[in-house]
C-alpha cells in the first residue's frame, strides 16, 4: 500500500505539480482511504467501485467529518483513481461516478487595519524569538506570501537595499516589493539576531527555530496563534488570514485585481476575485450600518 502512496506523491509532484499543502492534504487522504479498505478486507485499492467508496463517505460522515473535508477527500480519491488509470493499475476512475456536493463557501477572515496593527506590535524585539518573529509578521503581510514560501525562504531571497523579495516554487517565481517597516524588521533580525540563531543545519534559510534549523510551516502556525491569543484578537487567525488581509488591504485602496494577481502568485484570476466579493460584502455592511436611512422601512 505504501508504493501506492509513494507513487502517486511523485505523480503529484511530477506530473500535476501541485503546491506543498495539497500534496500533503492528498496524500494524507489517500493514505486513509487505503487504510479504511483493508481495514475492511480490501487489500487492493484497483478492485475497488462506487460502492466501497460510497462506503467510505458514509463512515466520514458518521465520524462526524464536516463537508469540506468529504469534498476534498472525495477530489483526492478522484485524483489517486486517475493516476491508477494512467499507470495502468485499473481501467475504470470508480471515483467518478460520487457526486460531489456543493458546500456554503466560507469567506476568509479579514483583519481591519487596527487589528493588524495590534497583532504586529505583539513581539517583543528586545528578545531575539520577537525580533524573528516581528520580521516574519511584517513580510507575511508586507507580500502576502503563503506560510509554505515565508519559511522556504533563503537569505538570498530578500534584497534590503532595494526592498524586493524573490519568492521561488516549484512552478513559478515571482518578485514583490516590500514596505520600509518590514524591510528595517527583516534587516534588524539579520544583524541582530540570525547569526546567533543559526546552526549549520539552518543552511541558507533565512528563519530558523530556536534549534538553529529551518522553521516549519507547523512551527510558524503556533506562532500566529499564540500572539492572535496575546493581542485578544477574537476572530480565528491562522498565518493565511494574513494574506488574505494583504489583498483585501490593497483592493480597498486601489490596486488593480491583475496587480494583486500578480503578487500573491495565483495562477487563475477567478482565485483573486473573491477579494472583490469580499469588498462588495464590507462596502455593503458598513452602508448597512452607518447610512442614516439604510434601516428606514
């Protein structure tokens, strides 16, 4: 069952080129799934149908699994199938035949201005994990780059004379300007602090954890976390709240879709239009609550 896995993460890697989150997500769904089949006397996923994968749903859903998650197991399963095609392990995708049912897309949380300004002035800078973490913040919001590509980041990635930031994956690169606060935040830790932090583990990394090694995007998470929790900021705030409080912030001040496009790296517009629902659904609430004759009637 592991050369299954195996084989398809290189496919998704190799063929499809999926970001890092998906392939873990993937994965990590497919490895459930097999483990559910032979679990239940099914040792060879290619002699699978509808029914056992139906089978599947059903105990998610009795495990109490919210609909997000049954939808993207359900496109993971659909993936491993045709990989199983292409390689010729089966000749039917038995994944197409689920019906995939349509969830309540959520929109992100977005922090205001104010509440960006509190979470940043959280660190401590005169302690050498505040100053890391007051430069990672401020790039995190500076760019509106993915948690994945802040702690893949080299040193090299980062220019402090001209305030440009080169972030590199697998697919693309691109190159984003970084504000003066951040830049002086970046520039602090590096010559402060970096050189203390990091071992030769760390390599060419440009955040490392207190070990002196690369810092892990789960590392990072908590990191977030713990000073949304310190600021008693009450709405749920993961490193992706950041970003997505980068685009909105630029949206609501001008920039052109294309431009933010751009920036965060989407490959399909349609991923930075929702900014512009979002803008729609703020302009509308805010008219809702300060129009002196919006509550008329």
């Amino acid at each position: 069952m592991k050369d299954f896995c195996s084989s398809f993460s290189d496919y998704l890697v190799n063929q499809k080129s999926v970001s890092a989150n998906t392939l873990e997500s993937y994965v990590r769904d497919v490895e459930h799934f097999i483990s559910y089949l032979t679990q239940n006397g099914r040792d060879d996923p290619a002699s699978v149908d509808a029914d056992q994968i139906n089978s599947y749903i059903k105990d998610m859903k009795q495990n109490k699994k919210s609909d997000a998650t049954i939808t993207r197991n359900i496109a993971s399963i659909r993936c491993f199938y045709q990989y199983m095609v292409l390689f010729g392990y089966t000749t039917v995708n038995p994944a197409k035949a689920i019906h995939l049912e349509k969830i309540e897309k959520k929109f992100p949380q977005i922090l205001s201005g104010k509440e960006i300004e509190l979470l940043l002035s959280q660190p401590d800078t005169r302690e050498p994990k505040g100053c890391r973490d007051k430069a990672m913040l401020e790039l995190l919001y500076a760019t509106g780059i993915r948690a994945t590509e802040l702690v893949d980041l080299d040193i090299g990635s980062i220019n402090l004379r001209t305030g440009m930031l080169r972030c590199s994956t697998a697919r693309s690169e691109r190159v984003i300007p970084v504000y003066p606060t951040a830049i002086s935040a970046i520039s602090d830790y590096i010559v402060r602090v970096r050189s203390h932090m990091i071992t030769p583990a760390g390599g060419q990394a440009l955040f490392v954890n207190l070990n002196g090694r690369r810092l892990t995007r789960q590392g990072f998470w908590k990191i977030v976390k713990g000073y949304a929790e310190q600021a008693k900021i009450v709405k749920e705030i993961t490193p992706h709240t950041l970003r997505h409080s980068f685009a909105l912030h630029l949206l609501e001040n001008g920039a052109e879709l294309k431009d933010i496009q751009a920036m965060m790296g989407h490959a399909d517009i349609s991923s930075t239009q929702v900014y512009v629902h979002l803008l729609n659904d703020h302009c509308k609430e805010v008219y809702n609550q300060c129009h002196p004759r919006a509550k008329l009637g």
